[in-house]
C-alpha cells in the first residue's frame, strides 16, 4: 500500500512539474512556483523518512 502511495506521489509531482514549465511566465507564477517547489522537497524528505521508517519495521 505505502508503495502505491508513493508511485501516485511521484507521477502526480512529474505531471505537475510539466505542466509548471508550460505555464509559468510571470513574477507571480514565478513566486507561486518556488513556494510549489519548496514544498515538493518537503514532501521528497517526507518520502524518504517513511521509507526508513517502513524498512525499519520489516
């Protein structure tokens, strides 16, 4: 199950960053944009801290 969350995650942030390169052109996209991508990182640690978390417990 973790698995498929995370599979779901990862295509939705690359369906996500395509469609950012597409659309952003002005300071406020620009702005919106490094908020959008500051969080991704925060939801890339995330990933990474419940996979330690989930191997720990096998």
């Amino acid at each position: 199950m973790f698995d498929w969350f995370l599979l779901t995650l990862l295509r939705q942030k690359e369906e996500y960053l395509k469609l950012k390169r597409e659309v952003c052109q002005n300071p406020l996209e620009k702005s919106m944009d490094n908020i959008i991508e500051r969080i991704n990182q925060d939801i890339n640690k995330t990933i990474k801290l419940n996979q330690l978390e989930y191997v720990k417990k096998k």
